[in-house]
C-alpha cells in the first residue's frame, strides 16, 4: 500500500495534513506529499517524503492559471511514476484540475478534503465538484455550511481544522480589562475588515492589536498602519504552528473577522475557532457567517458588523459580562462535538486505507 496526499499549499499552511499522517503512521502505510510553494521561485525539491513544487505567484489574476497548471503536470508527473494505490487530494482546485485522473484511475479509491468554495458558481466547474464528490471513497468537509451548496451525498463527512490539541488549556486565564489585546493569526487577508477594525480603535489607548503570519500581497497592513500614523497596532510576521499555546496566551480576544465580499468566506471555519476553544479565547467573528452562527450557538466569543457597530463598546460589554467558569463550559461543550466527528473521521480513513485497491 502507498498513498500520495496532494496538497496545494507549503506544509505550514497546511496543519490539517497531520491528522492524515498520523493515522498513515499508525497504520504504517508508505506515503508521500505534494505541496505547492508560491512564495518563492526555488528548484523542485524533495525532503523525506516531500516532494515540493516552487513556483511564485503572480498579482495578475489570469497569470495566476499557468503556475496552477504548472503544479498539476508536476503532480501528474509524480502520480504516474509513484504508482500510488490511493490519493488524498486536499481542497477544491488540485481536485478539479486532476479531475480525469481521480475520476477515470482512482474511481472510489481517493479521499477528496472539500475546505473551500473556489469557483461553484460556474455551473460545469459546479458539476465537475459533484462528481468528484460521488466518485470518491468518501469526502470530507470542514464546514456543515458547504452543504448550504454541495449536493447531498452519502459520502460527505466532517473533518475539523483543529491541532495542538495537546496543549489544550484547562480554564480561561483571568482578563485584564485594563490592556487589551485582540489577535489574528494565520495568514493575514481580507483588507477592508481589518483597516476598518484598525480604524475604529484609534483612540483607545487600552486596546491594541496584533497580527501573527504572512501577508496575502492585497493585504498590505502595515503601509495602512505607517501612512496613517496609528500606534496600537504591531505585526510579528510567519510563527510555526507549535508556537501557537505561547502566542495566544496574552491575547484577550482572537480576531477572526472575515470579509463578506465572497461566498468563499460566508460558510467556512477557519482554525481560529478551534483555537479559540482550545486556549480558553473569545473569538470576535463577522455577523452574517456561518461561523458566527457557531460561535453564538455555543457562547464562546461575539458577533460583530465593523462598518456599522461601535466594536470597543461590544467588547467592553462583552468583558463585563463574563463569566469564566460558563466561558469554559462552553469551549468544552464545542469540543466534545469536534471529538465525536474526528472518532467518525478516523474511522472512517481507516477504512479507506484496509481496502485493497481494485484495478488502476
């Protein structure tokens, strides 16, 4: 047996990938990976299992296409010479794009890992993702608000973006209502939310806030913090993922307020919700998501609209009324049903792995 898992982004952009590893481990299955590095125009390269394509992106959107398909030769190229008896292919577009080779060589003998509305809206790309769907052995979602507007199938389940579950903190640490901290971490997109949220606590000597990733090249923050003079706000660039329990701890709120431009954004769940229940962190998200239907159904942070709503005033609202002991029954209630799908999880790719493949 020996599996290939297609990524689409470097390792560090990609957490959720452990938890194919370690069930491939355990089950000592041979494996390999393909990853996508767009930041940098270095040589193909290969470390331990890793084989990584380097490839820097263009800020012209058409030109983007060619490293895309670029990558899927390169992934073809290695598919065939590995002679791999199973995929896991990891989000939308790598799938679409080997649509022919999962459809046609892999028939139910690939899992599809479905974390991103891409380009739906196009009726056969559309089309396209619902066979994928049905051909796979199963699909995994990481949002129940995909199914909003992918075809039911009995092959769609759960798969939650969550890591570092062993540093889980037991309770939430007491706020200092004093200094404030509201932090982002991941890769830092979504412009317009972020300037406006930065806008609006001008002012408040008391609140500060901080980014921890890389920039996406239209997110360009830090020339909006520079030309406008604002002081409260600081940037600490790239972390690694192990970094997250220490980053976290003297931040009051995670900021996790997306843009609303896209369907993209309006159902997906983002790490930041695991990490918020995790760490023992309100969560600030965007109204109007799918996310902040979680978030309020189970009490662990605030909804909030950055263009209409006074935000300093709903934080400090929010931290008058907290209640520690329920913020922490709440985060555990969210986390026992993120346990329940990941046992289903498990199993489930377990099952995958212990069926013989029939025919290439």
């Amino acid at each position: 047996m020996k599996v290939l898992i297609v990524g689409f982004y470097t390792k560090s952009f990609m957490p959720y990938i452990k938890k194919y590893e370690d069930i491939l481990i355990a089950k000592n299955v041979k494996y390999d990976i393909t990853c996508f590095d767009r930041d940098s125009n270095g040589d193909l390269s290969f470390e331990g299992n890793t084989y990584t394509f380097h490839k820097k992106m263009g800020t012209i959107k058409w030109k983007k296409i060619i490293p895309y398909f670029k990558y899927i030769h390169y992934v073809k190229r290695i598919i065939k010479e590995g002679q791999y008896n199973k995929l896991i292919v990891l989000t939308t577009v790598p799938a679409v794009l080997l649509n022919r080779v999962l459809l046609y060589h892999y028939n139910q003998n690939y899992i599809f890992d479905y974390r991103d509305y891409s380009y739906e809206k196009y009726r056969s790309y559309k089309r396209l993702v619902d066979r994928i769907v049905t051909n796979s052995f199963c699909t995994f979602i990481s949002s129940k608000g995909f199914l909003h507007y992918l075809n039911p199938s009995e092959k769609i389940n759960i798969v939650h973006n969550i890591s570092n579950i062993e540093a889980m903190v037991d309770q939430a640490s007491p706020i200092d209502t004093q200094d404030i901290i509201i932090g982002f971490v991941g890769y830092v997109r979504y412009y317009d939310v972020n300037t406006a949220l930065i806008k609006c606590m001008q002012g408040h000597s008391d609140i500060k806030i901080v980014y921890y990733g890389a920039m996406y090249d239209d997110c360009d923050l830090v020339s909006y913090v520079k030309d406008n003079h604002f002081q409260n706000v600081e940037f600490y660039g790239i972390y690694q993922n192990d970094e997250k329990p220490d980053i976290y701890k003297n931040m009051t709120f995670i900021n996790s307020i997306y843009s609303l431009d896209s369907k993209e954004v309006a159902y997906a769940i983002p790490n930041r919700l695991y990490d918020a229940a995790l760490y023992k962190k309100p969560i600030i998200v965007a109204k109007g998501t799918y996310l902040s239907y979680i978030v309020e159904q189970y009490g662990i942070g605030l909804a909030v609209n950055v263009y209409e709503d006074n935000i300093y005033e709903l934080l400090r609202d929010f931290l008058n009324k907290f209640d520690g002991i329920k913020f922490n029954e709440n985060c555990q209630s969210f986390l026992d049903e993120v346990m329940k799908d990941d046992l289903c999880f498990m199993r489930k790719t377990e099952t995958f792995l212990d069926i013989e493949k029939k025919g290439h």
